[in-house]
C-alpha cells in the first residue's frame, strides 16, 4: 500500500471526487466557479510500438541478469509493458514476459474479451476456467516457450497465494526480484514520458493557482480537497488526490484526524497531483493566509533553500542518498534535527516517480543508485514543527546529461508562492 493509498483509505487524502467546489464549501463564502478547459489535448498516450520496445529491452535485461522469463500481476508495470489496465482481485490475471518469445496474458475466461480490449502488444491471451487452477495455465505457458527450469522473476509488490501458487506448480524453477528489469526498463524515463508527466505537473500547477485564489477563511480541509480536485479534473488531470493541513496539522507530514478551518494566520500546507495518460505528477505548496509572521517566513525559506541545495547536488553519477545528505547537513547547521529527529525534516527528501507517484530510486540517506539520465524525482525537504505549523514545498524534477531540470520551478517567497511551469528540455 503506497502513500496515496493509505491516505484515500484512511481519511485524510482524496476528497470525493464527484463533490463539485461550490457545494463542497461549507462555510458559505464567496467562491466562484471557474470555468476552465481541459489543457492535456495537445499530448498523446503511449503508443503499442512503445510497449513493443519496453518489451524487448526487459527481454534484453533478463538475458543480462539470468532470468528465464518475469510475471507481473497488475499494476503500474502490466501496463507499463502491455497496455493492460487491471484491478488484483482472487482470481490471478497475470502477465508473463519470456526471455525469448511473445508475451502471454493469464486470466479468468470470462474476463478474456475485456483484457484483449487494451492488449497493446504481440501476445496470446491463455485462460482458466472457475474449477481449474490458474498456476497449471502460467505452467503451461512457459512450457511452451521452453522454460521448465532456471530463475522465474516477480515484483515485491506480487501477492503471496500467486507466487507460491506459480512456484509449487514450478518445482524446478527458483523465484528471484523481477526489479533488475522492471525498474531497469522504468526508471529511465523517455522523452514521450517525460512530455506526459510535464502535462501533469502543468495542470497541477495550473489548478493551484486557481485554488489559491479562492481559499477563504472558515474553509476546512475537506472543502479546499474537493476545490482542488475539482479543477484539476477541469484541467483534464486523471486519478486526482489532494492532501490540505491547516494550523497545527501542517506539523505532521500527512495531517491528522483533527478538523481544523482557516483562520487569519493559518498555514495552509497542500499536497496534489494528478495523471495524464498514466503519468504522475506531485506538488505542495504551502500557503500563509493573511499576513505571514515572522517565524513563518524564516522557516519557509529554509524549506526553499532546502529544495534549492537538493537540485544543486543532483548531478549525472552522484548516489541518490548524497541529496538527502546534503539537505539535512544544511538544516542542522540552522538547529534542526539532527538527522530524521523533529523539529526538522522527518522524512527522505524525495521519491522517485513516473507511473507511480512513488517509485525507486529516493533521495535518502544510505542509497546508492548513481543518478543518470531519464531519472525523475520529488524534492520537497519539508521542515515541521510539532504543534506549531509545518512547511513543505515540492517539485518534481528529472535528470539531463549535465543535470536536473524542473518540471516546475519552485516559488520564491510567501508574497508570491506558486512559482512557474518550466520548459521542457528534451
């Protein structure tokens, strides 16, 4: 269960998503509808000759890293690879990748025509009917392709009942991370993705500064969730999720279960994203309504020298964790910490990300991946202050051949605190 999930399960995340702003805000002020078009038209989906390649680079991967063949159940890398766009249930849909050969699909028979609607590669669909086990089929299947033995990869994310289903029916083959050709063929982001994930980032910038407008005091957390939500599907944003801590609830990195309404004063830390054609994006900005006191400006600048030290050390070869080092070595020379300790910043300075809002590699202490072309993070090294408020601001940023590169710039003050969609360089 990733962050976003966690938050939509347990309250404090995704507003309802049908709630439109005006009947969403409670406190009866003032807030008009905007009327805004959808922006994402000028950017297309990932196409089947894609695929077919990210096909054929994991089968390279697997050559590399010894594996027979990889089974991926859905999820951001079924899709990544195949087009399909499924849900986990009790029933096993999965997808097989063989070193050699065409992909195969396993799924429920009745399930058959709608899995072949978004099959976006060469590949047999192979079915099991409700009495028969699903392993025999997965079985069968790389048995057709000749692989009776040797190493058999599954994501971590792979449920138990399905990897040890598929592995007694196996006896001959051991199971090993599938993660070497997963993530060796996602982490490194294309041009076209990169394209898409600017599109999101844009309409997430776009719908804050719609939102921004129209805070008003006596809103509650769930108002401003659905407000910014709401424009961001306007936008033409898929899959929106909104995170909105007021006053003290800022302090803790996903809020609390307290209500809290904005008043004179109030700190307004908010944390969005949304998808276009399966591409994330993720920004927080964090707001003063009325007049920022002084406490308020000062940490809130640390916060963006924070981000500004984090993007100055990310450089092609530099390990991932020397960012995250980098950013707490400044933070405790201001009296923060030290290290994850409170006051200061209690988690990693940022996330990898692409079709998941978080992915490997992050900007944490003790990680090793050298940074390299194609590779997109977070950078949000949020400073808290228990029972006090919490600043946290956050841009996503991708690397280049000479650096990293924003996909939106970060503000520079309280007075103007949204900052800007940057171009593009690919």
């Amino acid at each position: 269960m990733n962050k976003r999930h966690f938050l939509k399960l347990s309250g404090l995340g995704l507003a309802t998503a049908t709630l439109s702003p005006l009947s969403a805000v409670a406190s009866g002020s003032a807030v008009s509808e905007p009327q805004l078009a959808n922006i994402t038209g000028s950017v297309t989906p990932i196409t089947a000759k894609e695929r077919e390649a990210r096909v054929v680079k994991a089968q390279q991967l697997m050559d590399k890293h010894n594996l027979q063949a990889i089974v991926l159940e859905p999820g951001a890398a079924m899709d990544y690879f195949s087009g399909v766009q499924w849900w986990r249930s009790e029933r096993l849909t999965a997808l097989i990748i063989p070193k050699q050969g065409r992909v195969a699909v396993v799924t429920p028979f009745f399930e058959k025509p709608s899995v072949m609607e978004s099959l976006q590669v060469e590949g047999d669909v192979h079915v099991w009917q409700e009495h028969e086990s699903p392993f025999d089929v997965v079985k069968a299947v790389l048995a057709d392709r000749g692989i009776e033995k040797g190493q058999l990869g599954f994501e971590s994310t792979v449920r138990y009942f399905a990897l040890s289903g598929i592995m007694d029916a196996m006896p001959a083959m051991t199971h090993v991370p599938a993660e070497p050709v997963t993530f060796g063929c996602r982490m490194i982001k294309s041009a076209h993705e990169l394209t898409l994930m600017h599109k999101a980032n844009e309409v997430t910038l776009r719908a804050y500064e719609e939102v921004w407008a129209q805070l008003r005091e006596g809103m509650t957390q769930q108002d401003v969730k659905a407000l910014m939500n709401a424009t961001q599907q306007r936008l033409g944003g898929q899959s929106t999720w909104c995170l909105a801590l007021f006053n003290e609830a800022s302090a803790y990195p996903h809020g609390t279960r307290e209500s809290q309404v904005i008043r004179q004063g109030s700190v307004v830390l908010m944390d969005s994203g949304c998808s276009v054609h399966g591409y994330q994006s993720d920004i927080s900005r964090t707001f003063v309504f009325g007049t920022p006191g002084k406490k308020q400006q000062t940490v809130w600048q640390h916060v963006r020298k924070g981000q500004q030290i984090a993007f100055d050390t990310a450089r092609p070869g530099v390990p991932a964790g020397r960012v995250d080092d980098a950013v707490r070595k400044h933070y405790e020379t201001l009296g923060y910490g030290p290290a994850y300790q409170l006051p200061g910043l209690s988690h990693r300075t940022g996330h990898g990300i692409g079709m998941e809002g978080h992915e490997k590699v992050n900007f944490v202490h003790g990680e090793t991946t050298p940074l390299a072309k194609g590779m997109c993070f977070s950078n949000e090294p949020g400073i808290y202050l228990p029972g006090e408020f919490g600043v946290r601001l956050e841009d996503c940023m991708y690397m280049t051949d000479s650096g990293p590169a924003w996909f939106t710039e970060p503000p520079e003050s309280l007075d103007s605190p949204l900052g800007a969609l940057a171009p593009l360089k690919i």
